[in-house]
C-alpha cells in the first residue's frame, strides 16, 4: 500500500506534463538549437570560403602547369588533350582528383577539355591564365562545390566538446526551470497546509523579495491569507458570541419559567417551556461542535478507541437504561485500539452514532459495538435492531438538518450525523451506513491509525 | 439547622439572570445574595466565613470565574459550584482540578441548581457529623476522617473537599469495585448524569497527587464499571 501510493507520486513528479519537465525540455532544445545553429553557420562559413580558396588555386594552379605543358612540348592538337591527362593523372596519382576545366586560347582554340561540357555555362568559372611565354588562355572550372555542411557539423557533435555542451546546457536549463518551478512547489505546498492549519506563518520574505511574477503571486497569496484570517476569526467570534448572546436568555427564561412553576406547580405550559429551552440549547450546542469541527485547528494526539466507546456506552446507559450495549473487539489486540487523532471529534461522533442508534431502538433492543483492529486502520460498526432507514434516505442522512421521513417527530435536529461524518472525514476516515435486510441500522467507520496532520 | 437558612452566593455577571435565580433560590428556601464581577466576589469570599456555598459563573468579563475559585482556594474550602457553558469540557475540569466541588452546565434549569447546592451541603454536613477519631490507613496513606487531613508516609497531601470524600470512600471498600453511579452518589450526593465526568476527574487528580507522593497504582479503572482500592499496589507493566 505505502510503496504503491509513493509509486504514484513519483509517476505524478516525473510526468512530462509537469511544468518542471515542461520548462526544462523546451529550454534544453531551445539553447541546443540556437548552438547548433550557430555551429552551423560558422563551420559553414568558415569551410565554404576556404574551401573555395583551395579549390580555387587547385585548379588554378593545376591549369598553369598544364598551358606550361602546352607551350614547351608544342603537342599537337588531338595529341594534347590525352598525353596533358596522362601527364596529370601520373603527377596526381588519382583520376578523380582531375579538375574538370576547358582552356583555351584566346582566339577559342580549345587546349585542353575535361569533363566539363556537362556543366551548365552559369556553373563555370572563368580565369584568365598566362603562360610563361606570357602567353594569354583562359581557363573555365566548375563552381567549387563545397562538400556537405552537416556532416562536417556532425563530426564535431561527437566531439568531448560538444558533450559538455550538451551537458552544461542541460545543467542550465534544469536550473532554470527548477529557479521557475520551486516557487510555485513552494506555494502550492503553503496553500495546502495553509487550508489546514490556519495558524500557518505567512509566506517567508525571500519568495517576496524575488521582485518577479512569482513574488507578485506570494504576495496576494499573503493578502489572501491575511483576508480569510479576518473572516475566519469574524465568524468564529460571531459564532461564539451569537451562542453567549443566545444562551443569557435562554437562562432567564428557564429562571422565569422555574419561579412560575414555584406559584403553579402543575403548570404543563411551564413544563413546556423547560422541555424548549433545552432543546434550544442543545441545539445551540450542536452547532457551536459543527463549526468547531470545521474551523479549529488542532494536533493529532493518541486516542484510545475502547476508552472512547466504553465512555460513550457508559453515557448511554445513563440516558437510555433500557436498552441494552455491548462492547467486542480482540481483547490480544488492545493496543491496537490506540490511534492517532482528534479525541473529542470522534467522541461526539460516536457519541451521535450509538446515540441515534439507542434513540430509535425501543427497550430491550440491543446496541452492539464491534470494534476490530487492522495494521493500518481501526473499524467500529455499530449496530441496532430498530426501525432502520429507508434505503433511499441513508445518503441524504448526513445533510445538516435532514431527517428522515420517519423520523419527523422523534426528539433532534438532524445535526448528528453531519457532525459525525466531519469528524470521520477530519480523521480522513470513512463512514457507511447500511440498512440490512434483517432490520435495524449498520454504521461502520473505518478510521486509519494516523490521523493526517494536512488535512 | 431547620431554622437556618442555607447562605448561597451567587456570583454572576448577568443582573437579571441573578435576580430571577435569587427570586427562585429564596422561594426554594435558601438565603440569596449575588454579586455581579469577579474581584468583588474574592473581596466578600475572602471577608467573611457567611456563605455556605457559592455558586460561580465561568464567563464573567475581567477576573473570570476560574480566577475567583484559584484565589478562594487557596486560602478556604468555601464549597463552591462552577456554571459552565454547555460542551466546555475544558473549563469544567480545569474548575475541578482547580477544587470546585462541582459543576452544573449553564444554562441550567432551577431546579437543578437548588439540588446540586443542597447535595453540597448534604456532603458537608455529613463529613462534619463523621465522628472525629476515626482513622483509615492503606498503601502508606493516612486519612484523619475528623480533622480531614491526608497524610502519605508522615507528609501531608493536600486534597479538596470532594477528593478526600472520593478517596475516604474507595479506601473504606479497599479490593470492591465502586461504580461510578454510587461513587457520585455517595462522594457528591448526587445522581451521576450523561456526559457526566465530575467523578472521573477527581480520582484521576487523586490517582496524580498519589503518584506526586510515590503511591503508584493503587486505583484501578475497571472499565465501563467504575473503581477499586486494590489491596496491593498494580505492578506496572
């Protein structure tokens, strides 16, 4: 499960869709690019002049010999031709290495030709050539052609050189990205704890004074977070005071409805009057535990499962003498039953669970508590044989102030089970509830042994 | 006794709840005075040995209820009865290990009140009447039930009034298990209610001052039942 979960995560850090791979790829290509095209350009300027040049005076060079030939040896017409190649061809060695050119006289007599009439006239070069009587020819060569650039190019991407190139710039560029990516990592981890724990420090000073986009972005985040402290502390004194504010009347009313009762005892609107207060103020009192369970921020501490459950069954047998508890679980796992979480989250949770589970039994059905131990989690079922829940209803249940249809006129608010699935899920627990065929209702709350500190 | 009334002093900031909760008290036979801030109450407590009992609110702006009992405490055992706000399990056992006698949720119904101000001093008058030479001794622990004094192993403990009755109780029955229904019965002389942590507290706090004196483990938690004085001390594992 652990190495699972860790395994996703990796796979999520290194998805190419994330910004860091993003950023970095696009800049290590981009700086590859602009370097090999750079490369390309210089190698390419650089080899095609002087190439040029050497062909150049190759030919040019060769050209003369062969009109120094010409003249010494007065070779005759047809002759010439044939014994100058022999002649160069011996000198070179190599056939290939030939230059392809025509020279000619001036008054056109053609010298020497070879291998050139397959070259297009705007192809040719011309040269005027003098021979050592001094003696005017010109000469025509092919273009120089300079060989292909890339593969020039990519001799020298194997070079060391160019592998620490590529290794700087892509050293660079993950410096970059991460310069661009930790910020916002940064940010988006003090969001999430920020939800959680609102007494969080604002964002440190240093991601503030970057005098970036990303420093803008720390900075309404920290206006952002100065705000929801104002509104959060607004509605918790609102709160606060609201249930002081309503509980000082509440008080004298049941002062005033006493003192009448004193004159009248029989008073049944007296009695009336006592049974609403405490309705109102067990009403008062669930919502205070609601918005305390959403807003407080509080520490994990070790709380004892069974503890929690006998306390609550203790509780019950006081309120509801007629219905009957128990209490299993694997008396060689008791140790088991410490887990790490909110203690008085998950006493009111239970304590609304086997609470509604006492109310809609009638006496002498029993409430069963089964609590079972696991290495990760600790699941409680609690279960009743009363009147159950339709099944259709069972998801509306945990709504604030929902009641099920059969349940209009039974003593609550309809808060219960709302508060219960809160502390559950502060717990990042899970609660189900199901009513089987047999009658009654199962509630099972799975709730892992660490409660999570971020959530 | 019949013809003396019992002095209750109510000490809460809000005139009008006092003035109903005085009307109601008087009818119900008890002699009334209140007052509305938390200095003014140490100032009276501290003067006069007239009230029997004092019925304290937490919440009062300035010097808080917890305040008043801290500063009462440390000079007398005035019987004193903390009004909570309902769910503040915090205050209320901070009120408990602070020596109130008890606590009533606020807001509370009268008739509650009058009860649990004459289970205080049921409980008062009964440790008064207990003849004064009895002794009880257990696990090095003297209790002198006359002078109530608690001594472990010749120094002198100090306890509340409602931690050497529960204390007294559990050594009287040493080796049965006491519920917490009796124990609260008996020690508070009142009914034990739901949510209902008073007697709990006192004997984790006796449990505490025990171990600060180097007597470990002699009370036992029996679950979902209550509390046994074992003959010998629980070897801790």
């Amino acid at each position: 499960m652990v190495s699972k979960v860790k395994w996703t995560d990796i796979k999520t850090n290194l998805g190419f869709k994330r910004l860091f791979w993003r950023i970095f790829v696009a800049f290590w290509v981009a700086s590859l690019a602009v370097m090999a095209a750079t490369g390309y350009v210089l190698v390419n300027e650089y080899t095609a002049s002087s190439y040029n040049k050497r062909f150049l005076d190759d030919a040019t060079n060769q050209a003369e010999r062969i009109v120094w030939r010409y003249e010494h040896e007065a070779f005759t017409n047809g002759r010439a031709r044939s014994e100058i190649k022999e002649w160069v061809k011996r000198r070179n060695g190599r056939e290939n290495q030939l230059i392809p050119m025509l020279i000619s006289t001036p008054d056109n007599e053609v010298v020497y030709h070879y291998r050139l009439n397959k070259v297009p006239e705007e192809h040719r070069i011309t040269r005027e050539i003098y021979g050592p009587s001094n003696n005017r020819y010109v000469a025509q060569f092919r273009q120089p052609q300079t060989p292909r650039i890339y593969k020039q190019v990519l001799s020298r991407f194997q070079s060391i050189q160019f592998v620490f190139i590529f290794l700087a710039s892509a050293l660079v560029s993950a410096l970059l990205s991460w310069s661009i990516v930790k910020p916002i990592k940064y940010l988006g981890a003090f969001s999430r704890k920020y939800a959680n724990d609102q007494t969080a420090t604002p964002v440190p000073s240093q991601l503030l004074t970057r005098g970036d986009e990303l420093s803008d972005l720390a900075a309404d985040i920290n206006f952002m977070v100065s705000k929801t402290a104002d509104a959060i502390g607004a509605q918790q004194r609102l709160l606060h005071d609201v249930s002081h504010e309503l509980r000082a009347p509440l008080a004298r009313l049941q002062a005033s409805a006493a003192i009448i009762e004193q004159h009248q005892p029989k008073n049944k609107h007296v009695l009336q009057i006592h049974n609403d207060c405490q309705r109102m103020d067990q009403l008062i009192q669930q919502i205070l535990n609601f918005s305390t369970l959403e807003q407080t921020p509080q520490k994990a501490e070790p709380c004892d499962i069974i503890a929690l459950c006998n306390r609550v069954l203790d509780d019950m047998a006081v309120n509801y003498p007629g219905i009957p508890t128990t209490l299993t679980f694997n008396q060689s796992r008791e140790e088991d039953a410490i887990i790490n979480g909110f203690p008085e989250a998950l006493h009111q949770a239970l304590d609304n669970i086997v609470g509604n589970a006492c109310k809609y039994s009638n006496k002498g059905q029993p409430v069963a508590i089964d609590v079972a131990f696991s290495t990760n989690s600790v699941v409680i079922v609690v279960k009743d044989n009363g009147i159950g829940v339709d099944d259709a209803e069972i998801e509306k249940l945990m709504q604030p102030f929902y009641r099920a249809g059969n349940q209009m006129h039974t003593e609550g608010f309809g808060l219960g089970l709302t508060i219960a699935l809160k502390a559950v899920e502060k717990h990042a627990g899970t609660l189900v509830m199901q009513s089987p065929a047999e009658g009654g209702l199962r509630v099972k709350i799975t709730l892992p042994k660490n409660a999570p500190t971020h959530l | 006794m019949k013809n003396e009334k019992i002095n209750v002093l109510l000490v809460d900031d809000d005139k009008d709840l006092c003035a109903l909760l005085q009307e109601f008290l008087e009818g119900d036979g008890f002699s009334v005075d209140a007052i509305h801030s938390g200095d003014e109450a140490i100032k009276t407590l501290l003067n006069t040995e007239k009230y029997d009992t004092v019925v304290l609110d937490i919440m009062m702006p300035g010097i808080s209820g917890l305040d008043v009992l801290k500063s009462v405490r440390a000079e007398k055992q005035t019987p004193i009865l903390m009004l909570t706000g309902r769910g503040d399990d915090i205050d209320r056992i901070v009120g408990l290990e602070l020596g109130a006698d008890d606590y009533l949720p606020k807001p509370c119904n009268p008739r509650e009140l009058g009860a649990r101000i004459r289970a205080i001093i049921r409980r008062t008058q009964y440790l008064k009447a207990t003849p004064s030479a009895s002794l009880s001794e257990l696990h090095g622990i003297y209790l002198d039930l006359g002078a109530r004094q608690a001594t472990v192993n010749g120094k002198s403990l100090a306890l509340t009034g409602a931690e050497f009755n529960a204390l007294s109780y559990l050594m009287e029955r040493v080796g049965q298990t006491i519920s917490k229904q009796e124990m609260t019965q008996e020690v508070l002389k009142r009914p034990l209610e739901a949510y209902d942590r008073a007697m709990d507290v006192h004997v984790s706090r006796i449990r505490q001052k025990l171990a600060a004196a180097g007597v470990k483990n002699v009370i036992k938690s029996v679950r979902g039942v209550g509390y046994q004085m074992l003959t010998a001390p629980q070897q801790s594992e």
